[in-house]
C-alpha cells in the first residue's frame, strides 16, 4: 500500500486534486481562526523551477507544510506576502516535494493521503522503537531527494524534529554540497501554538503565524559540511546564538 502511494504521488493532475482538498480544508485554521503573517516572498518569485531547497525550522508535523504549500500556490498567481481568497487552488503550484519521516506518512490514512501531496519518505536516524540509530541518511533516501532536485523543489526540516534548538543533521549539508542548489532559508513561529503536534488539530485559537522567507544562502559548495550546516541552522535561527532569544518557546516545548 505504500508503494501505492509512492507512486501516486507522481502523477501531478491527482496532485492538483490533493492540493485542493488540503487547502479547502486547511485555509480556515491559517487564515480565519488564526492570523498568518507572511513575509519575505519577494526572494521566491522569480526563482527557477528545479534544483531549489528551502531549509525551514519545523514545529508541527504537517502545518508547516501545507502553510507552504498555501503560499507557493499564491506567489503562483502573483500574490505578495499573502494569500487572500484562495481561487489559487484552482491551479496550484505542484512542482514542489517535501521531506518526512516514513514512520509518521504511515501513522494514519490522513497522513497516507497526505503523502500525495509529494512526501519524500525517509529513515529517521533514530528509531524509538526499534532502538537503531543509523549515522546520516540512507543512500537511497539521499537519491530521492537528488532526484526531486532535478525537476522541482524541495522543502525539507534540517532539525528532523520540531524539537526547538535541536542540532540539524549534517545529511543536508552533505547534499548541498553534491548537488549545489539553491537555498532558502525559511524562519516559522506560531505554529508549535495555534497546533497540536501533528499540525491537524487546534490548541489556540487566534494566534499569530509567521513565515518568513529569506534571501538565498550564499554558499561555498567546497566548504566543510560542518560550516555548511552552521550557516543554515544560523539562517533558520535555530543556533546556539538564537536559543536565548527563544527561551519561552524552547521551555513551553519542554513541557508538551
């Protein structure tokens, strides 16, 4: 059933279908119980079609993810740092996949429909369950992220968690260095408040959401992984100069 899915995925007028249904259903959470600021959309207007990463911080499973999914659509039909009435749907911007975990896209048959959407699946480098801790991504699941670079773009989480502060994993850095795209970085904050964990259920009503996109990185692809991943984890304000700032966030984290 999985595979299925997998495969599905692919084929972009179904894709087209699952953005309007995910968007109809999640327009009201961002933009009429909660108030959405976006900013910063200026530097992905104009960018090309393929070979571009956006690196973003993650605070829920899938509310960060259709928010984005929201705004491309949106920058689509020319819109500016919002989204107004969402005819946007009726076209939507399809050419755009994002990484998660496989274990949460198999949770629940709304996590599986979602993968449509354009999940790349991938290993988490440590399995509660199973307690098997692997050092960086699987090869294969490295490939499916090269492949999507090819002919679309790429959102992925570098923390792999919605963690706040918690280190980002070198995997991506490892990438950039490979395939030299286009990075953005993407700086969130609300959702971790307005969402439960999973992003499809409300805990506070009328807050405020943020989303704010970032100049592209300006990156040495010859430079250690290390100074690749520090410049990003700095771009998404998740580095150690940051966590004091976030001290609210980061303890009401600790505590959920």
């Amino acid at each position: 059933m999985a595979g299925f899915f997998q495969r599905l995925k692919h084929i972009k007028p179904l894709r087209s279908v699952v953005y309007a249904i995910v968007g109809i259903v999640s327009y009201p959470g961002l933009m009429i119980l909660n108030k959405l600021k976006i900013s910063g959309t200026e530097h992905i207007s104009k960018l090309p079609k393929h070979n571009v990463l956006f690196v973003s911080n993650h605070q829920t499973y899938f509310a960060d993810v259709i928010t984005f999914l929201h705004i491309f659509c949106a920058v689509k039909w020319g819109k500016k740092n919002r989204l107004g009435i969402p005819y946007y749907l009726l076209n939507p911007f399809t050419r755009v996949y994002y990484v998660a975990a496989e274990e949460t896209m198999r949770g629940s048959f709304i996590s599986r429909f979602f993968t449509l959407a354009g999940a790349i699946t991938v290993k988490r480098t440590w399995n509660p369950d199973s307690k098997i801790k692997r050092k960086g991504l699987d090869p294969s699941d490295t490939r499916k992220i090269e492949r999507a670079l090819d002919d679309n773009w790429v959102i992925t989480f570098p923390q792999g968690t919605t963690k706040p502060f918690a280190p980002g994993r070198k995997g991506t850095a490892l990438i950039i260095k490979k395939i030299k795209p286009i990075v953005i970085p993407v700086v969130i904050n609300g959702f971790w408040r307005a969402f439960g964990k999973k992003g499809l259920t409300f805990k506070k009503k009328g807050s405020l959401l943020t989303v704010n996109f970032k100049a592209p990185l300006q990156i040495d692809y010859d430079a250690p992984a290390e100074d690749i991943m520090k410049k990003i984890m700095d771009a998404i304000e998740q580095s150690k100069e940051y966590m004091m700032k976030g001290a609210h966030h980061w303890k009401k984290e600790s505590i959920n």
